[in-house]
C-alpha cells in the first residue's frame, strides 16, 4: 500500500491539476463564442465581394482578375497551441491528400506545422495563428499579401459545427469562378469609375483576403471547440484517478488506524506480561530503603 502521506500529496496535485484544467476550458468556450459570433460579419463580408464580383464579371474577364505567379498554393489553417486533442493531426491529414503535386504548401499555425512535419510534409512559408478574433484582420492581410500575384489557391481549414464539433473541408478561392444569373434574369450593368478588368481584379484580391479571414475565424471557432472537448476528456480522467485515489486515502488511513491499534494492544500485553517482583526482593528493597534513611539521619 503507497504511503498515505504521498496519497494525500497527490491528492492535492490533482486538485490544483483539475482547477487548471477547468480554467482552460472556461477560457476556450469564451473564444469558441467569440469567434461564432463573429463568423456572420465574416460570411457577410464574404458575400458582398461576391455579390460585387458577379455585377462586374460580365463586362470583365475574369483571367485578368487573378495573377501569374507560378506553382498554385494550398493554404493549411491549423492551431498555434496545444491541448486541441487530434486537431492538427487530422487536418494535416487532410492537407495530404488533398494537396496535389504542384502546390505549393502555407501552413498557418506551429503545431499545425509541427504535425505536418510529422506527416512528411514541408511548407514553403509558415505563420503564427492568432489566439483572438481581434487578430484575424491583420493575420488574414498578411497572408493574402504572400498569395497577392498567385493563379490559383485553396484553403484548408476546419469549419466549425454545432455541438463543439467541427469539419475539414479544402475550399477553392482562386481562380474565381462564373457565377450563374439569377432566376429572375440579369442585373443592370452598375456605373464603374475603374475600367472592369482593374476593378475585378481588386475584387479578386479583396475575396481572397475575405474568404482567408473566414477560414481563419472557422478554425478559430473550431480549434476552441476541440480544445473544450480535450480539457472536457481531461476533466473526466482526473475525477477518475482522484476517486481511485480517495479509495487508496481510505485504505491507507484504515490500515494506519489499524496499525496504531495493534501498537498500543502490544504495548499493553508487554506490561501486563512484566514479572511481579517476590517477597525476598520486597524485603530486600524496604531494608535498602529503611538503611538510606537512617545514613540521612545520622
């Protein structure tokens, strides 16, 4: 049986380990809700650039809305952190088999880096993911200035779904594609102050900064969620191992109570088990008594 004073001192670990554990959790359900909440000002952006693209593309030509600029790109998101459980594992697995051999790879995120590296996959560029949604904007404009002169280009990146779960999906952002007339017949052809072909390639750009801030909101959002799910897993196991661990502390303060118990039993037999003096030595005793006093006496 383990000492008690060493179960009582894991004890106490566990705890402070669990108050952590809870810590972070509450911490990675507060950005999951903040990046939900912000994923619809990121759709709704997203969709007004593609509303201006659809108005322009049919007096522009949409080659001239891309650029030139060699080997296409497969944009991985994945996490800066740790505690997200499989997440960078499985979306680095999905950045292996959806990338083709011509593309070039950008990973954004170090751990999401550190697995693909362990996938045996090497990446042209990295940057670091932000932790907050207020980093999104100027995380989103840096890498969109590494795709700025690029023909084609994907996104890798987790899309978060309800329940604190979330799906890889590859989207293609570049090149644009034709967008369909609506049902009720085409627009009026808007006033332009720019010729078409400079106009849509602006909008080109500015989709794909849109569709890149999306993307990162969405792993933000899911990245928080398998971290809730992680902390959630570590949670359960240390209530397990505290039980199995107060079970121990009962067991070892028994067999102490025990163990004191029969000292004091055995200390009891001893003396009640200690030989009575006899008559002889009684006398012998009270004389040896009797003659120091007398010495005192005198």
């Amino acid at each position: 049986m383990e000492d008690l004073a060493r179960i009582e001192a894991r004890l106490e670990s566990l705890d402070e380990l669990g108050e952590l554990v809870g810590a972070l959790r509450s911490m990675a359900a507060a950005r999951a809700r903040e990046a939900q909440d912000a994923l619809v000002g990121t759709r709704a952006y997203s969709s007004i650039i593609e509303r201006a693209i659809a108005s322009v593309a049919p007096a522009a030509s949409l080659e001239a809305a891309t650029g030139s600029g060699g080997r296409p790109v497969l944009l991985l998101i994945a996490s800066e952190n740790g505690f997200v459980g499989g997440f960078n594992a499985r979306m680095s697995a999905v950045a292996r088999q959806a990338r083709s051999p011509d593309e070039r790879l950008m990973i954004v995120g170090r751990r999401g880096e550190i697995a693909a590296m362990e996938d045996g996959l090497s990446a042209e560029r990295s940057f670091a993911m932000t932790s907050r949604v207020g980093g999104i904007g100027a995380l989103a404009r840096r890498v969109t200035a590494c795709l700025s002169d690029v023909h084609s280009a994907r996104i890798a990146f987790a899309r978060h779904q309800s329940g604190a779960r979330y799906a890889p999906v590859v989207r293609q952002v570049l090149p644009l594609v034709p967008i369909s007339e609506p049902a009720s017949g085409p627009a009026p052809t808007p006033l332009f102050h720019l010729s078409p072909d400079a106009l849509i390639a602006a909008l080109a750009r500015e989709y794909l900064f849109a569709e890149i801030a999306h993307a990162l909101m969405e792993s933000l959002a899911s990245e928080n969620a398998a971290r809730m799910q992680a902390m959630d897993a570590a949670s359960r196991n240390i209530d397990d191992r505290l039980e199995m661990l107060k079970a121990h502390e009962r067991a070892a303060r028994q067999e102490k109570t025990t163990s004191d118990m029969l000292d004091v039993v055995t200390g009891a037999e001893a003396v009640n088990q200690r030989p009575e003096p006899s008559a002889g030595m009684e006398q012998k005793g009270r004389n040896q008594a009797e003659q120091g006093g007398n010495h005192q006496c005198k």
